[in-house]
C-alpha cells in the first residue's frame, strides 16, 4: 500500500511541476532540485519536492514569481550518489540555465553540489542537508542552508534535556557518515554546555539502509541508557522504533526527523515519549505559523492528490523549505537576477518565520532560528488534529540557546 502510495505521489510531482511553473519553461525561474526520487530513501525527496513545488504554487499566485518569471521546481533524482548529483547538476546549470539549485538530502550531496555551485557561480539553497561543516569549514559564497545544522539541532535536544534532571545516562546511535558523526559530535559538545553531569554510556554508529537493528538494541540496552540520541532519519529510523520496541529496547529516543506524517503514522504507537526537535511543527503555537497552517491546509487539499489521511496535511518537511521565500523575496528586492547582489541581499536578512523572529547569518549563510520541541503522544492527544499522528509542544528554545558562535564554526568568510 506504501508503495502504491509512493508511486502516486512521483508522479503528481511531475505533474504540479507544471502548475508550478505556468508558463513555458524558457520564461520561468528555474530551480532544480536534488534528492532521492528512487530507492528506499524515495518517499523523503519526494516530500520535499512537494514542499517546495507548494511554495513556488503560492508565491507565484501571491507575488507573481520572481522577477516576474513564474517559478519552475525541476526535480532530479540524485540517488544519494554525490557523483550523480554532480553530474546531473552540471548539465542543468548548462542545458536548463536554471537560477538556483537546491537540495534537502543528504550532507555529502550537498558537499559535492557545494563546489558545483561555487564553480559556476550559482546559489545553492538546502533545506535539509545538515552536517555543521557545510556552513563551517566548508563555507562558500554561493551555498545557503535555510534549514537546522547539527549544531543547532543537536543543542536544541541536548538544552530540552535541562527539563529531565534526574536523567544521567545517555546513549547515542547515529548513522555512520558526515552528517551522522556531526550530529554526534554536536550532541556531545551541547551535553558539556547543558547537562555536563550527563554520562554518555554507549556511542553506536550504523551503515546507512541497516536492515537488522538487533545487535545494536542489544547493545543500547546493555549500556544502562535512559535516553539515547538518535539523528537518523527515513527508514533507519523507523526500522530502529520499530525493532526496537519487538526486542525490549528500554531508552527513549531523542530524534531529529520524527514528527514526520509518513514516519510517524508506521511507528506511532512504538515512539510514544519520544522527543523530537525541528525546524518547525504542526503544533506549534506561534500565530504566524497557526495563520500559515491554516493557509497552507486549504490549498494543500487541492493540491495533494492521495487519499491515504498523513498526506492531507502539508506536515514539517514543507516548514523546512519555507525560508525559500525570503531568498525569492531578496531576488524581487534586488530586481534583477545579479547572483552576486542577489546573495548580498538575503544576508543577513531578518525577518518574521514559522517560529518567530529569524534572520539568515550574513558570514556563514546559515538560517538562526527558534526551535521547537514535540513530544509525541496518542492521537486523541494531538494538539493540532486528529487525523493526524499526535505530538504536543513542549519547549521552544530560543536562538540564544542553540547558534553557534561566528568564531567556533570555522567559516573564514568575512
């Protein structure tokens, strides 16, 4: 059923793509994206294809497009390999002349489009690639992150952790790649600051697309664990709640990427308590976000054609790739498409978001907002609605709390 479901939603992609664009290809503003549209890691690029072709839908109706060019979402499937992704963005850079590449996942796709970006003088926007390192050491000019690094993600679940005192033993399993060990290593440096009374008992990292958790929820059990990190997401996740509540694991979980319609209508009952922090939530009581919900629900049902009930609200994965407005709206402010006063104008810009008061960091071009904190409970208890897999509020912290510091990023830009 997932599967058929997964089918529909590719190929009403393709088909919005249209919508998003209306008018013909060589009089639009292009943007490709980059993401897994085949394999098992499918269904999160094509969410995130839906979030951004919904943006460019409504910012095309709202502000008549960018430069008066209706927007165009491109999408490419990157196969999560960076030699595709480099390849493919090479020949749409120089076949399509599209403005803007994008991408959501994962960090080593956008370390390769980072220096593809950076050679041909072309903004890279990602709304989801996460490893520190991309708006740290490896800082460009042309590469913007409009989404959570592991630093601030990291921060956020190790600051909620102030609310648990008594809590003294915390594991950590993470996926064994740039932006698994970031966001492990993050999460250590967050612990220092936050619960520095904190142990951490176990540190496991795993193969991307691991099939059998067993081994390690031995092993996470064995530890004593009372909390365990995890900042894995698509079905590393979710094979992980699941198996992990078949074989006993004792620890719960605090996640990056959980409150998720997909994931966590397969894993509900299973991730009951678990915490999750993210760019933003559906329950979420800012006001401009409650306005933004209502907003982006009456046109979503238009929008989305599958009947299966997560798909009927737009969930956070469209949050992330909201901010891409405010780079359309510093392109408008700009008034023709100049990359380099384009890029002068969305830094540093601030600017009223999901969460509150944001702005986007002029020197490492990384987005500083609030977070919010969920936890996820039975649907009845749903703050936001219920058809709609349940999770409540319970801390937003602030910027103060999670932004890293200029100097300890390790981006010389000046």
């Amino acid at each position: 059923m997932k599967r058929k479901l997964f089918i529909t939603l590719a190929i009403s992609v393709m088909a919005v793509t249209m919508l998003a664009s209306g008018a013909p290809a060589a009089d639009t503003f292009k943007v490709a994206t980059f993401d897994p549209l085949s394999g098992p890691f499918k269904y999160i690029g094509d969410s995130y294809n839906w979030g951004l072709i919904f943006h460019a839908m409504q910012y095309n109706k709202e502000k008549g497009g960018v430069l008066g060019k209706k927007i165009e979402i491109i999408p490419y499937d990157s196969q999560l390999k960076p030699d595709v992704a480099v390849r493919l963005a090479t020949q749409a850079i120089l076949e399509k002349k599209v403005n803007v590449i994008a991408t959501g996942t994962g960090s080593h796709i956008a370390k390769a489009l980072s220096q593809v970006a950076k050679k041909f003088k072309v903004p890279l926007i990602s709304y989801g690639a996460e490893a520190a390192s991309l708006t740290g050491k490896l800082c460009n000019k042309y590469f913007f992150r409009i989404s959570l690094n592991t630093a601030q993600h990291s921060g956020a679940l190790a600051a909620y952790l102030k609310k648990l005192p008594k809590v003294k033993k915390v594991g950590i399993i993470c996926q064994d790649y740039t932006f698994g060990r970031e966001a492990a290593d993050d999460f250590k440096k967050s612990l220092s600051k936050f619960r520095p009374d904190i142990k951490i008992v176990v540190e496991i990292f795993h193969p991307l697309m691991t099939k059998d958790f067993a081994p390690y929820i031995t092993k996470l059990n064995a530890s004593g664990a009372e909390w365990v990190f995890c900042s894995n997401w698509g079905p590393d996740l979710g094979l992980l709640i699941k198996q992990g509540k078949n074989l006993g694991m004792k620890a719960k979980l605090l996640t990056y990427f959980l409150e998720d319609g997909i994931q966590l209508s397969d894993v509900q009952d299973a991730a009951l308590g678990f915490v999750n922090a993210e760019f933003g939530s559906l329950v979420n009581p800012n006001p401009l976000q409650q306005a933004l919900n209502q907003a982006y629900h009456k046109s979503w049902r238009t929008f989305v054609t599958s009947k299966n009930p997560v798909y009927q609200w737009p969930g956070t994965v469209v949050f992330k790739t909201h901010p891409i407005r405010y780079f359309w709206d510093a392109a408008n402010k700009v008034g023709k498409w100049d990359v380099d006063k384009v890029i002068e104008a969305f830094e540093g810009m601030r600017f009223d978001g999901l969460n509150g008061k944001m702005y986007m960091r002029a020197q490492d071009h990384q987005i500083q907002t609030p977070i919010p904190v969920t936890v996820i409970v039975p649907k009845d208890q749903n703050q936001f609605d219920p058809t709609y897999p349940g999770s409540k509020m319970v801390e937003i912290v602030p910027i103060v709390d999670t932004t890293v510091p200029l100097s300890q990023t390790g981006c010389k830009r000046k």
